[in-house]
C-alpha cells in the first residue's frame, strides 16, 4: 500500500483530482476525506512536476480553501506557483503566512520569487530566516549577497562576500557571486580576478572563460582578451571575436591620437588600428555589407582611423557608401568627415556635415573649432566671429589671483579667444589682432600658444626678424613642436636665408609629409625655385604731346631658376613707343643680368643694348639694404639709363643716373620713403629730383582696404631748351584713397578689383599752379599661386608748361611661374 500511496497511476491521479474539484466542503470535514487530501495533494504534485500547471494549480487552490491551516500544502502551493513563473501570486498566497512556520525549501523559493521581482528587503528578510535556521548553509548566503547586489547595496555585498571568501576559499559558487558583484558594481577587475579563480578550479568552465575575456575586454585590456580568445576557442563566438577585434582597433585609433615621443612613430597605432580592422572585416571594404551593425561599427571606425592616417579621399569615399546605404553616423565619424572634405579644400561639404555634427552633439568644442576654420576658408568672417565669440561667452572666464596678473589658464577658454582674435587677422585687421593677443600675453606670458600666435602676427605685419626671434626661442623651449618648426621655416624664407631655410624644409617634409602646413611651406620653396616671367605693359592717349600723344611700352624679365641659392640670372627686354609732333620714336632695349640676394642685400647688374645706334650699351646696378623690420635702403647707378625720356633720345641724347632712397615701415598700415636722384644727360642737363612719400591704411575690413597715399615730388633742371619735357623748377603734389575690394576668393584664387582717386597740385616755374585729378580702375585675377594678371584703366589730367592735358592709359601686369 505504500508503494502506491507514493506513485499513483496516472489514471487514478486524474480519478482523485477530478474528485477534488467536485468534492462538497461537508465531506471534506470526514476522515475519509482527509485521507482522500494526501492522496490528492500528491496526485496534484505529480501533474505538477510534468509541467501540466493549468491542472495542477486549481487542485491546489481548492485544497488550500478546504484546508487553510495546512501550511505543508500551501507551502507546495507556492512552490508550484513559482515552477509556473506566477511569483507575485506565491508572494501573496505566503504574505499572511508566519514565516517561522514556513518550511526551508518554500521559504527558498518565496526568497528567490522576492528577488526576481525586485521586492529586494522581502527577499533579504526571507534569507535571513533561512540563515538563522541554518548558519553554516552556504545558499541562503549567497541568495542573500546576490540580493544586496541586485538592490545595489554594494557596501554590504562587498562585505560579506568578503566573509564568504575567507570561508570558502575554494567554492565555485562563491567565486561566481563575486564575478556577479564585479558585473553589476562595473568593476571588470573584480570580474577578472573571481574568473581567473574559477579558471583554476576547473580549466573547462567555459562560462567563466567567457565572462573573463569579456571583463577583460571591458577592462580595456584588449590584447590580453584577443589571447584568452585564443585560449578559450569554445568559450565566445565569432561575433564577440570581432567585437575584440574592433575594440581592439578602436584602440589603437584612440592611442594615435596622442603625440609618441619619436615623431617617426606617430602612425604606428593608427596603422595597427587599420589592420585591427581589416581582420575583423576580412572583407572588401568597397563592397560592404552595411546591413549589419557590426559592419556600420567597422566602417565608422575605419573613417575616423583614415583619417588619423591622413587617408582622406577614401574616407570620403567610404561615407559616401554610408550615404548611399542610407546611414546616419554618429557625431565623430562625421567629424572625421568633416576634417577630410576640410584638408581636401571641399569646404562647402565640409560645413554641412560639421553643422549636422553639432545638432547632434551640440556640446562638443573641437567641432566648433572646426566648422569655424571652415567658415575662415569659405571668406564668411561675419559667421566665423560670431561662432567663436558665442562659444568664448559660454566658457568659464580666466581665473585670476589676488595680487597676481599671471592668469590660470583654462585650455578651453584660451583656445576659443585665441580663434576670436585670429580671425580678425585672416579678415587683414593684423593691429587689433596683436594687441588682443599681447593683452592676452601679458596676463599669461608663459602661454606658447599665446607666444606662437604673437609671432605669427608680426611676421604676418612685416616683422620677419622680430618673429624669427619668437620662433627661435619656442623651437628651443619645444624642439618637437611642428608649427614653430614650420613658422621658423617660413621666416627665414621672408628673410631670404634661403639655406638655412632649405635645411629646416627637407627634414619637415620628410619626416611629415602629411602635414597640411608642411606641404604649404614645402610648395612655397618649390615655387621659390621656379622660372619667373614678369610683364608690364601700357598704351595710353593724350589730349597733348609732353611725353607723347600716343604711347605704348612693354617691360619683361624671364628668370632662371635660383643658381647655388643667391643667384639668379636674368633676360629683359624694355620696348617704349611714342608720337611727337615731329615724329614718333622707338626704343628697345633688350639685355642679360644677374640678381644676387641674401638676408640683407638684394643686388642686380644689367647690361644691354640699346636699339638706337646714337645710345650704344646701357648698364645698371641696383641695391636694396634692409637693415631690420622697419627700415631699408635702395641706391642705384645707371649708365645710359633707360628712364632717359623717349623724345631726348630721339635726339641722340642720353643720360647717366644715380638714385638713393630710404623706407621706414612702422607697420602693414603705414610707411614713408624719401628719395632723391640726380641724371646726369648729355645734352648739358643736369636734373635732380625729389620723392617724399607717406601711405596709410585707414579703413581694414576682410574683404576691403581704404588706404591714402600722400605725395611730394620735385625737380630742378638747368637747362631751358631742351626738346623734351624739362621744368626749371616744379613741385608735385598730390593725394590719394586707394580702395581694394576682393570680390571673390578661394584659397589660392581670387578676384579683386582696385579703384584709385586722386586729386593735387602742379606748381610750375614761370606757369604758375593748377590742379590735377587722376582715377584709376584695376581688376586683378590670381589663378592660383604661380600666376597673376592685373588690367586697368586710368584717366588723368595734368597741367605742363601751363597746359593742362588729359590722358588715358590702359596697363596690363603678368606675373608667372613655371
């Protein structure tokens, strides 16, 4: 009979629990009914157990209702709620229930129902009852622990755990807590250790591998993980393989970021990245399948590692195949993109995917920094400047110090100032810029920035010498500083030290090829090194005939190439043309030279033929000193000087000349000169004259300039009769507003137009004074860096011997290099 009171046939179970659930309450009350509940309750058991719940768990209601204080099957009851996931129903069945009378294995399952339902101080309360029950048991313990940490109590977890640890220094169970703790409280390194220990216990816990080399991994520790991989082949799939393997790459990429101390080694992690990534691919990169997110992961990373790796026209390739698979990238794969259109001169591109960066990221100051040096290059200063200035008012101000000018920099703030003040120097406004960044130098003299930027500004002003001393001193302080390596190198090219400067430009261009400021001061040596054709030519007409009712005039220079750095030698041809009452003349003189320069001098000796017979071989030196930023000599010595007016020549007459004169140069915005010369011509004349002249700029806006020119020129002859234009006595003066517009420009190209207003005074021995006027109209195209051409207009009128004439002359400018 026990047998079958312990395993009931299937058919009886069905018979009994049919007759539990049509049972009355009053035979529930006799003996022979309570007999009949055992059986039934191990009938409903049994149906239980082989998961039939929706049988099992109405015969249990029914029993608890016909016998509520029997705990023994209320307690099945639960447990049999908690087999069928009902947890919140089996906490309610035990909420009115006394807990010490409540067996272990149903307080158990209450316990873990409890935590899967996050009702986590119930749970904790459970476990207890259980520990107190039992103290050396190890399960409530852990249920227990696994709670705390559940209901991030991570305090006490760690504390008892530690309890733990010291009492089951070898328990598996123990040990997998632990790595749960080091999940759930984000501390891989825990993770790592309680794995590793579990490793030890049983090398083929694949469960533990797997969840070491992902701690591993998000330890950052990824070669270690890919090795565990390899370890561990059975223990993660290929798609966390390749999630190493991306980590790994994005690494690398993160590492190339950080300036190595041997320069030669600045791409070592970048490329390493690159082949990360390949390996995780093991694809066609042309051909991928951005379907698949880990795919989009892949080729994000690859954008951002092209880029460190200057690789930028396959950068722009691959996000157009995020383009054309309709994928939106995250914010910093668009700033790569960004920088790549950038360093490619794609601006306009440039700008939109930094613009939709910042909606996206909003925060971020590198992309604003970077669409505002996109602004400077498309020429929109106005939205530059207010960009930068917005960002500036947004950044926590200089911290100062009582009783200390030295301010505390903040990085961020520095930089965005720094940008505010120089985009009034690429807008031409060089004065404001330097005094706001020597203003800025003064409170933080120790800034390099700060030092790099001044430096900038006066070589930008004129001040080579000056700027070479800046420079000098920061390469000295910062040997492996590239832009002060690159500033020096552009220096010494104004200074015209042209070996010093080739010594500093091959190791930069070798060593960083890549470099956007490098290539520019590489190509400048290039085109320092090309042939130079220069050409000026003009026709003009005139209501008189002092210098020719008609005339047409042509010079032009072909260079050579610099020979042993100083030397270049030179052709030359001048042609003037002119019709005079008593016929027209011509003159031509066609000639060879040489040109010598270094840092201070500049010399030129010519020599050529004159076309007419009477004039024979002319010769000219020329000498320019400059002897610092602000002033510089010229004197020149011509044997039968080409300057010798056209009409006298016609004569047979001709004329040595000597000239000297001196520039003081304050700034780019104002300079004065004097000149004085003296010709000596054959016909007996002895002529001298006198220059003074002082320009200033009045008005600087990035794409306008507004500068006045004030002139005094005078000249004495001693001779009355000569047949060309010979004033006994004469002085000149005049003023005038030059304005130039640039009407379009794009980096090395542009348009611009000049338009010249002048107005003076001719005063004339023996012809009193009268008034002159001059306008000049000029456009002026720049192809690139290696030609230019500028054309005009001018219309003037000039009183001479007491007539006045007007005059219009059209003139062409060339200059080329090839």
């Amino acid at each position: 009979m026990q047998y079958f009171k312990n395993i009931i046939h299937p058919i009886t179970a069905l018979v009994l629990l049919g007759a539990t659930i049509d049972q009355s309450a009053s035979a529930a009350e006799t003996p022979s009914s309570q007999s009949s509940l055992g059986e039934r309750r191990h009938a409903a058991l049994q149906i239980a157990r082989d998961g039939k719940y929706e049988i099992a768990i109405p015969a249990f209601a029914t029993m608890v209702k016909e016998a509520p204080n029997d705990v023994g099957i209320k307690a099945d009851y639960i447990v049999i709620l908690t087999w069928a996931k009902k947890e919140q129903e089996a906490l309610a069945v035990a909420a009115d229930m006394d807990t010490k009378a409540i067996p272990s294995y149903c307080l158990s399952v209450l316990a873990k129902a409890a935590r899967n339902t996050n009702q986590f101080a119930t749970a904790i309360a459970y476990y207890e009852q259980l520990i107190a029950r039992d103290p050396n048991k190890l399960d409530p313990l852990l249920g227990k622990v696994l709670t705390r940490i559940d209901a991030k109590q991570f305090t006490e977890a760690e504390s008892e755990l530690t309890k733990l640890r010291q009492q089951y220094s070898n328990n598996a169970d123990v040990y997998r807590a632990l790595s749960y703790y080091g999940q759930q409280s984000k501390q891989p390194v825990i993770v790592i250790d309680a794995n590793t220990r579990l490793l030890a216990l049983n090398h083929q816990d694949l469960e533990a591998a797997r969840a070491l080399i992902q701690a591993t991994r998000e330890a950052g520790a990824i070669p270690q993980a890919l090795a565990l991989a390899e370890q561990y082949p059975n223990a993660i799939d290929k798609s966390e393989i390749d999630k190493i393997n991306n980590d790994s790459a994005a690494q690398y990429i993160a590492w190339g970021h950080y300036s190595p101390k041997n320069p030669a080694e600045r791409f070592e992690d970048t490329d390493k990245a690159l082949v990360k990534l390949d390996e995780a691919c093991k694809c066609d990169w042309n051909k991928l399948d951005l379907n698949s997110g880990i795919n989009k992961n892949l080729a994000f990373d690859r954008i951002v590692a092209l880029r460190d790796r200057y690789r930028m026209q396959e950068v722009i390739s691959l996000y157009e195949e995020l383009l054309n698979a309709q994928i939106d990238p995250p914010a910093y794969v668009l700033n790569a993109v960004g920088d790549a259109y950038l360093y490619k001169r794609m601006p306009e591109e440039a700008i939109k995917v930094y613009s939709v960066s910042m909606q996206k990221d909003p925060d971020n100051n590198e992309t604003k920094f970077s669409k505002f040096y996109t602004l400077v290059d498309l020429e929109r200063f106005e939205e530059a400047t207010a960009l930068i200035n917005d960002l500036s008012k947004n950044t926590s101000a200089y911290r100062q110090r009582p009783k200390n000018p030295i301010i505390r920099q903040d990085s961020n703030k520095l930089d965005a100032d720094s940008k505010a003040f120089y985009v009034l120097a690429y807008g031409n406004d060089l004065d404001t810029a330097e005094q706001h960044f020597q203003a800025l130098n003064n409170i933080g003299p120790m800034n390099n920035d700060v030092r790099m930027a001044l430096g900038e500004i006066w070589r930008w002003r004129g001040w080579p010498e000056q700027a070479e001393q800046r420079f000098s001193e920061i390469s000295g302080d910062y040997p492996d500083l590239l832009q002060a390596k690159v500033d020096l190198a552009n220096t010494h090219l104004d200074l015209r030290d042209w070996q010093v400067a080739e010594s500093e430009i091959k190791p930069l261009v070798k060593e960083y090829p890549e470099n956007a400021s490098v290539q520019a001061l590489d190509r400048r040596w290039m085109l320092h090194n090309e042939r130079q054709l220069t050409v000026d030519g003009f026709g003009s007409k005139s209501s008189g005939s002092t210098f020719g009712s008609r005339t047409q005039g042509l010079n032009a220079v072909l260079y050579s190439s610099p020979i042993d750095y100083n030397y270049r030698a030179f052709v030359s041809t001048q042609y003037d043309h002119a019709t005079f009452p008593e016929g027209s003349g011509n003159v031509v003189y066609p000639g060879i030279g040489m040109e010598y320069t270094n840092r201070d001098w500049r010399l030129t000796g010519e020599i050529s033929q004159a076309s007419l017979s009477d004039i024979g071989i002319t010769a000219a030196i020329t000498a320019d000193y400059r002897l610092n930023d602000y002033w510089s000599f010229a004197a020149a010595l011509d044997a039968n000087s080409t300057q010798m007016p056209l009409r006298g020549l016609k004569t047979g007459a001709s004329g040595d000349l000597a000239s000297a004169s001196a520039v003081y140069r304050w700034s780019d915005l104002t300079s004065a000169s004097a000149g004085f010369s003296y010709m000596n011509i054959s016909d007996g004349n002895h002529r001298e004259a006198l220059n003074l002249q002082f320009d200033k700029r009045l008005i600087t806006q990035p794409h306008y300039k507004l500068t006045t020119h004030l002139r005094v020129d005078a000249s004495r002859n001693d001779k009355n009769d000569a047949i060309y234009f010979n004033p006994e006595r004469d002085l000149d003066t005049s003023a005038v507003l030059d304005n130039e517009w640039i009407l379009w420009r794009r980096y090395d190209r542009s348009f611009s137009h000049r338009l010249q207003l002048g107005a003076g005074d001719y005063w004339q021995k023996n012809f009193g004074s009268d008034l002159t006027w001059m306008m000049s109209y000029e456009q002026q195209f720049k192809w690139d860096d290696r030609f230019e051409i500028d054309y005009g207009i001018t219309r003037s009128r000039h009183p001479y011997d007491g007539t006045n004439e007007l005059s219009t002359q059209f003139f062409s400018r060339l200059n080329l290099l090839f």
